[in-house]
C-alpha cells in the first residue's frame, strides 16, 4: 500500500509541477540522459516548488545539486518575472568533486543567471546533543529556504544526519526557516525532537517532510537549562524548549 500510494504521489507532483513551471519537464528528461543521478523525487519537489512559491525567499539553499536544481531555478525564475522587485537566487552545494563537475557542466543556460553551484566537501557538525554532517564553503547567505537532501550522514561510527538548516542558523536573520527533507528519516527525527513531530510531519508513504523552524543557538546559556526538560509520568524525557504546542 505504502509503494502504491507514493507512485500515485509522485505522478499527481509530477503533473503539478509541469504545469506550474511550463517546459522544465522536458529539461529534465534531457538532463537524466547527461547524468548518473537517479533525481529527487516528484513529492520532494512539489513540496519545495510550493513553500518557495508561497514565502518568496530571495536566498535559497539546496543541500546536494542535481536535478532538483533546475526545479528550484525554474521557481525562482517564476518569481521574478511576476513579483516586481523578487531577486531570489539558488546556492546548491555538492560534497562530490565528481557530482558538482557533472552538474556545473550539464546545467541548462536558461538556469545559470539564478544558480551557483559550489564544491562543499562534507564535514562533521556538532550541536549540542546531536551529532550531523554539512557541507563546508557554504556561503553567508540570508537564506530563508533550505532543501535537505545531502551529504552523506553515515560514517564508521553509524547513522547521523543532515545538518545544513543547523549550520546557516549561524548567520542568517531570518527568525523562521522554511524547507523541505528529501528521504532522510534521521534528519526530520531530530527536527521533530527539537520542535516537535508538527514542525515536520514524515509519513513512508511520502518519504518527505516540509518544515518551519525558529532559529537556535545551543552556545546561549539560555537554552541549557534543566527547566527545558518535561518529564511524562511514566518517565519519558522531552526537550521541550522549541517544541510548538
């Protein structure tokens, strides 16, 4: 039942997205015959091309390149020719040198004026309790939007997580950050332990979770503090500084 209701997803965001974004289906087909990548999927997508659509961010972030860069560029590029003074603008990160070769090459030029695609390598990322990978040389942008779909979050010592939406917290001014996670069931378990299973509902079904989430600093005394504890009465701990009720 699962697999059936995803393929039915997948095909509805499908048809949304071609005809919301006119022509970028066809650059994406094209695209795939140039490449190795397997894709986001259609349900990841629609999301994405939704929230942008609605929040109009003028930096966004996509946390692994690929074929989902184009989605993002065809949105942006939406906003700007109906949203007088939108100057939205993509920064897609790639951890491997041979991934970001092949998708700086095989970009479509009608995308180029909204995308930069930068080399990141990964590397460890530690906030508080949690344990993640980012990319690293990911610019100072005041980005309001993040796609979570990489790096690679397993090493020799098991299952961590994506950690982009964590690391920008540093620098931007936004107060809320809005995204989308592709997959990546680790990264919305700590999404929902810190903000609570509504700030980002995650069904197998969909294999994909959007959010809104308020910036935290873990290094501000404030946010370590015993008080920020609840404890059920059969003894269950919940971090419950974030969490919305």
């Amino acid at each position: 039942m699962r697999k059936v209701i995803q393929r039915a997803a997948n095909k509805y965001c499908r048809w949304r997205i071609g005809q919301t974004l006119p022509g970028v289906l066809s650059d994406l087909d094209a695209y795939k015959k140039k490449s190795n990548t397997t894709g986001t999927q259609w349900i990841t997508l629609w999301m994405s091309v939704k929230r942008i659509l609605k929040h109009h961010p003028e930096e966004i972030l996509e946390s692994g390149t690929g074929s989902s860069t184009m989605v993002l560029a065809a949105t942006v590029q939406k906003l700007k020719k109906e949203t007088p003074g939108y100057n939205g603008r993509v920064t897609s990160m790639e951890s491997v040198a041979a991934w970001h070769e092949i998708a700086s090459n095989n970009l479509p030029d009608q995308y180029r004026d909204h995308v930069e695609i930068i080399l990141g390598p990964r590397k460890k990322f530690e906030m508080g309790f949690f344990r993640g990978y980012v990319h690293s040389n990911i610019p100072k942008r005041n980005y309001g939007f993040v796609l979570l779909d990489a790096p690679a979050f397993d090493d020799e010592h098991g299952l961590s997580f994506c950690a982009d939406v964590f690391k920008v917290m540093d620098f931007v001014n936004h107060s809320t950050i809005h995204g989308v996670v592709d997959g990546r069931a680790s990264s919305v378990f700590v999404l929902q332990t810190l903000y609570g299973p509504s700030a980002a509902r995650y069904y197998h079904s969909l294999f994909a979770a959007s959010f809104s989430i308020p910036k935290i600093d873990f290094r501000d005394p404030k946010n370590n503090t015993p008080k920020d504890w609840f404890c059920t009465p059969f003894g269950r701990l919940v971090y419950r500084k974030f969490r919305r009720l």
